[in-house]
C-alpha cells in the first residue's frame, strides 16, 4: 500500500520504514560551528543530527540561551512540502535554517584602560581595539591574557554563565574560574584606573588573594629549671 507521512498516519513514533504505511523522510543534517558561546542542539533521536539525517518527528532544543539573540526552546523535523522527498526543519510553522543554527552569543565590551601595571596579551586572530583614548576595547570573540606588574597573568574571556542562560566574561586566577557582574564594563589590575572613566563599571567581583603569613610572638613564657628543694646531706 501508500506510504504516509507522519501526520497522515497520525503517530508520534519516527519512522525507520515503511511497514506501517509511514513515509521515511530525512531533514538535512545541522550544520556545527565551534565556538565558546555558540548554541548547539541536542536531539531526542539516536545520534546526533549533525552527523546523522533525522529522520521527521525528531525534537531538538539548545544548549543554552542568550538574551541578545532570538534562539527556538524547540525545532522539528518535519515532513517535505509537496514535490520534495527531503523533511525540513521548523521553529514552530516557521522555516529553521539547519546551516545557520549554531548561533553565536555575545559578550558586551569590556574596557581595559591601559596603564603603567596593566598590559593586554591576545590571540593572533583576535586583537583589541585601541579607542584612542588610552584604553583597549574587547569583545566577545577576543580572548586575552591581561598582565598585571609583569608577574601575574590573568586570563579573561567571554563564556556562557553557570545557568547557561546569557553569557558572561570570566577570568581565571588563583586556579578559580570567576565570573565578573552582568554591569562589568571595565577590568584592570588596580580599580582606581576604572575609576578614571566615568563611562565606565569596574568589576565588583574581586579576584582572590593570598594573604602574607605572619609570626606572632609566643604569648606562653619559655619554661624554666626550678631550684632544688632538698638541702644536700652533710658527707659523713
């Protein structure tokens, strides 16, 4: 008999034949571009559909969302339209482009003022912004090492934060990964040099610090050797 598509025979099960009087429609596979705050897809199908066809009926929804981007909670394999055996990918009743669906989230800019104990080390493929007033500008796509009295090397880029629900820009120090405030428009080594831009928001989120031991002074005196009590005997 006829094959039918999935909403023609009114099931819910992807087909993987046609036994049961199902069609079996692939979408195209999704394209995957690399990326730290890139959007990626996870399916409710066997493999994952940038290597495998999927096959229609199958859901996929992001890995993380960004407030600055409209991303789909959901896309769906559905059936071809009319003269096509190839399914087609839908946000909704709306086309889903499966070659652009990783999308890339931003960071805001991030200032950071050039000074005397701060320099800016980045990527060949992703230099700062010099803004002609003394300050490098970085954004999202810029990973850096900001240098602090020629010693400490501190690593700051652009990620997704903990709920993975906006990003964020962290920095790396004393092997802790922390995230500096949604407001943070400024970052150096002394806070005094974001405080110089009034345009500006320095980090709130402090980096932590290794504290110089110290010695204090014993407070229990020093023990001491008791005279003898008993007189010594007379030799006899």
């Amino acid at each position: 008999k006829e094959c039918q598509s999935q909403q023609e025979a009114a099931v819910p099960t992807p087909c993987t034949d046609c036994l049961s009087g199902r069609n079996c429609h692939t979408c195209p596979t999704l394209t995957y571009t690399a990326g730290a705050t890139n959007i990626h897809w996870i399916c409710d199908s066997s493999g994952d559909a940038y290597n495998n066809e999927a096959v229609e009926g199958t859901k996929c929804t992001p890995t993380h969302q960004c407030k600055d981007e409209a991303i789909p909670a959901e896309i769906e394999c559905k059936s071809p339209e009319e003269g096509s055996d190839e399914g087609k990918w839908f946000d909704g009743d709306n086309p889903f482009d499966e070659k652009t669906c990783d999308t890339k989230c931003p960071c805001n800019e991030i200032t950071i003022p050039k000074s005397e104990d701060t320099n800016l080390f980045c990527d060949s493929d992703s230099q700062p912004v010099d803004d002609g007033d003394g300050n490098w500008k970085i954004d999202g796509s810029t990973t850096c090492d900001v240098v602090c009295d020629g010693q400490i090397f501190i690593p700051i880029s652009c990620k997704f934060n903990k709920e993975g629900t906006d990003t964020a820009w962290h920095i790396t120090y004393g092997g802790q990964d922390i995230i500096l405030d949604d407001e943070t428009t400024c970052f150096s080594c002394s806070g005094s040099n974001c405080e110089e831009d009034p345009n500006t928001t320095a980090a709130t989120t402090k980096a932590p610090t290794t504290a110089t031991p110290t010695t204090a002074t014993p407070t229990t005196p020093a023990p001491t050797t008791a005279a003898p009590t008993t007189a010594p005997k007379d030799k006899p």
